[in-house]
C-alpha cells in the first residue's frame, strides 16, 4: 500500500485533491494513507467503502478500531468519521495514492500502448529501442515487468491503481525517464490513468473492434492523454485516424499500405526472416528481422516511429527493433533440424489468427501449414465458431485442443469452434494439449509449418510464461532426434583443447 514516510512534513489533504468530492463532518482531515480493508489500515488512513462493498457496517467498524480519520464512500454511511462522498471511490482513491507516492506520472514521460492486437509485442519493441538511444526505460507488459534495474513476471495481474502507481514510482526512484504501459481492459478498470497522463499514446491495430460495451478502449485512453500529448497510429487504420482528427489530437502516423509519416513496404519473406525497406522523411534504410509477418512488422514500425520522435536516427533505430529476434508466444518459432517448423502465438481472437495464418502462408514453400487451436475460456460461442471458420480457410490441417479451460470444457469449445466449419470432419478432436502438439510434429513433413495459437492463461504473467514454456518444452521433446536418425547423418568432431 503506497504511504508517506512517517517522518515526511508534507500533508495529503483529499479536500484539495478531490474539489469534485461533497464532504460530510465537522473537519476535512489530512491523511497519510488509502486502505481498502482493515488488514491494510493503519492510524490516520483514509478507508474507501464503495456500493459493492458486502458489509459496509463490518467495514465502518474497523475502520473505527484501525485509528481512520475518514471514509471514501459513493453514498452517506452512518459513522460519526467526516466522510468524502465521490462519485467513483476507486478512482478518487487512485488520484489520492498518486499523491501520496509524490505523483511519479509527473516525473517520467509515460507512453501507453493500446490496441486489439500486438500491445505487448509493441510495447517491448519500444522499450528496446529507447533503451538502444541511452534512454533508462520502464515497462509494464502482460508477459512481465521491469523498472529500468530489476526485471520480473510477477504472480498476478494488477487489480487496483495502487499496483500501476507503484510501479510507476519505482521506475521513477531507479532513475527512469520514460515508462511504457501496456493497456487493456484491466489497466482502464483499475482507474489508473486518472491521475497518470499519458504524454505519448501508441495505437496498434484497429481498435474499431474493442471495448464492445460503454465506451471504447481507445476513447478512454484518449480522455488520459495530456492536451500536449502525442499519438502514433497506424495511417492503415483509417477509422483510427479520422477519430484523432476529430477530436483535434496531434498525430504521427507510420503504416505498411497507405502513405504515413514513416512508412515501409515488405519486399520479401522467407520462412524466419522479413526484409522490409522502411521509409522516414528523405531517409530509407533495409530492416531484416526474424519476427516475421505483417502484423508483426506493423509492431516493429510502430517501436521505430516512437524511436525517431526522440531523435534517434532511422538507421539505430532499425539496428536496436532487429535485435530483437523472440518474444515469448509472439510468433515465437522453434526450428528442428530436418523437422517441421513449429511457431507459438497467442492468438486469441479470430482477427489476429488470421493475420498470423496469412503470414505464415507466405513461408510455406511448398509445404504445408498446420494449426494446432486452442479457444481462450473468455471466448463466447460465436467468437470460437469464427476462430474455426478462420483455420479452416488458411490451415491445411487443423487440430483443436485444451486450453486454459483445461479438459473439462474442450468438447465444448471444440463443437462450438466446428459450428463456423464448412467441413466438420478434417479437423482433429484431441483433448491433451501436449499429444495434440506431439502428434502434430510427428505427422508433419520437414519443410511443413506448425502454428499452436491460443490457450494461454491471462490472469497473470507468470502463469502466461509458465504454460508459454510447458508448450515450448513439448514442442523440443517432440522435435528431439529419435533412434531412427541414420548414423551417417551424426557429425562427430575432434575435442577442442580447453574447451
């Protein structure tokens, strides 16, 4: 829980913090804390009880007994302790714990990264390409998080502003100058933003399609960018441009089909490299990647237009994104030797496996492309059955496994997933994820491309990597030479004196 320093003189006062908050009581108390339980109350904090809360009288008691000096609270609760009636308890509890962590928001240029597809991917890209131009950078991902000293995946998702703020002022405390958040439905529900502006909003994809209920995503996270502040959108998005226009938000575009700012165009694919001929102002330099794809390399050209708005040359810029060679379950692909190549990504929705389907297409080389298919659990029917529909016109062999549902839900979302199959008997039906992978290499040829998508648990990081390993594992034990290798194809080389 964020909290001054005991022996720190600076006073939170929430009356000046919320002008919009109606107070009722004798006095308008100064605070040192924000608790949301009496676990995490301590003398002189301020206790937020919302509408939702189960026993507000449970709650108002502690409070009395943990030494409060007011409530946060959406409705008049009877309880002799002045109260502040807001409108939103948590996102007024997010503007008060950002003043209490001495508002880092204000101290590092924070980027947000937003979009349906290729946040996360975008995200690392252009941490490492500030990191590249001597900039000390943040991150905060769902593949994990770093504070520009300590890196790690933590063990659950954020829940509360708090979690962001922390984060945030750790970036700040380790001398960070810029912070790169992810965000998505969880951050936007948190009301972290409310008291973080965001200097610089990057827009992946079309965000057309998020957000299907209230307000969208990216409206959102607009209403959070500072009047100064910047947007990069992709100019192919041209439902995302014209919403900049009208709502008057100064924008750079980059794109791979229409005319932007900073523009590139694939000129040839192979299967585990992208050449890409990228165009800034009168400056044009040759990208080679392993991160292969188009939407993939929208991502890259997105990290790359970021770069260049901070005065980095085209050509660094290129070097630091290239560098990047794997990013965990994003088009993360494992090779074999005379062995079917076996790549993981994790698309959960049919718009983003069908980018990634079209790609790989394009590296077949006379081979053919699997799918193994596992539906998320957030998945409705109607999105599985277009998850299904989406294999069958791209794959050319289909497997529908397990995925965070486990079993107990496959047959489920494997008949839902066949409900948008014109042919409901060429897809395979296996329920353990690890044979369905097995089986899938094995029955491949050498030149085939193997695509497993989707089933990655979300609920935290750490959860996400582990089942991201447990797949990779799989897919190296089954790539692993068996017995049957012919000997004559074993180099043996002489040992090498210290070696």
């Amino acid at each position: 829980m964020i909290r001054r320093d005991s022996c720190d003189s600076a006073i939170v006062q929430p009356a000046a913090l919320l002008p919009w908050g109606r107070w009722m009581g004798d006095s308008k108390p100064s605070i040192g804390g924000v608790a949301f339980s009496a676990e995490t109350c301590q003398p002189g904090d301020m206790v937020v009880i919302d509408c939702v809360h189960p026993d507000p009288e449970r709650a108002i008691a502690d409070a009395l007994a943990g030494g409060a000096s007011c409530l946060l609270c959406e409705q008049l609760l009877p309880c002799p302790l002045p109260q502040c009636i807001v409108p939103c308890a948590t996102s007024a509890a997010a503007v008060l714990q950002h003043a209490l962590a001495e508002c880092p928001g204000e101290a590092v240029f924070t980027i947000g990264v937003v979009g349906p597809a290729g946040k996360t991917s975008t995200s690392l890209l252009i941490a490492a390409a500030l990191r590249a131009g001597g900039y000390r950078t943040a991150y905060h991902t769902d593949l994990g998080t770093g504070d520009g000293i300590v890196q790690e995946t933590p063990r659950a998702r954020p829940q509360r502003a708090e979690d962001y703020i922390d984060w945030l002022a750790s970036a700040r405390d380790c001398g960070c100058s810029i912070a790169v958040l992810e965000i998505d439905t969880t951050t936007l529900a948190s009301h972290c933003l409310v008291p973080i502006q965001l200097d610089m909003l990057v827009v992946t994809g079309d965000p057309g399609r998020i957000g299907e209920f209230g307000p969208q995503v990216l409206e959102q996270a607009l209403d959070s960018l500072r009047p100064s502040g910047l947007a990069v959108v992709s100019a192919d998005s041209t439902q995302t441009v014209r919403r900049l226009k009208d709502a008057d938000v100064r924008h750079v575009t980059y794109g791979l089909r229409k005319t932007a700012d900073v523009s590139a165009k694939i000129f040839d694919q192979v299967r585990g490299q992208t050449t890409v001929m990228v165009t800034a102002g009168d400056t044009t330099a040759v990208m080679e990647t392993s991160l292969t794809g188009s939407g993939m390399t929208s991502n890259q050209l997105a990290a790359i237009t970021v770069a260049v708005m901070t005065e980095q040359p085209l050509v660094n810029a290129i070097a630091a994104v290239s560098k990047i060679r794997q990013i965990p379950g994003r088009l993360d692909r494992i090779a074999g030797y005379d062995r079917p190549t076996v790549v993981l990504d994790d698309a959960d929705n049919a718009e983003r496996l069908g980018d990634v389907l079209r790609g790989l297409r394009r590296e077949r080389q006379g081979g053919k492309l699997w799918c193994v298919l596992a539906a998320a659990q957030c998945n409705c029917d109607d999105d599985r059955a277009r998850l299904g529909q989406t294999t069958e016109r791209y794959a050319d062999h289909v497997i529908y496994t397990s995925g965070t549902a486990g079993k107990k839900r496959f047959l489920q979302a494997a008949h839902a997933m066949l409900d948008g199959v014109a042919e409901p008997g060429k897809p395979r039906l296996v329920a353990d994820r690890q044979r369905a992978i097995a089986w899938a290499i094995q029955h491949a040829a050498a030149n085939d491309i193997i695509l497993i998508a989707g089933g990655y648990p979300d609920q935290s990081p750490q959860q996400h990597r582990c089942a991201i390993e447990a797949d990779r594992g799989a897919v190296q034990e089954a790539l692993a030479p068996g017995e049957d290798l012919p000997q004559d194809m074993i180099l043996k080389f002489p040992a090498v004196a210290g070696l």
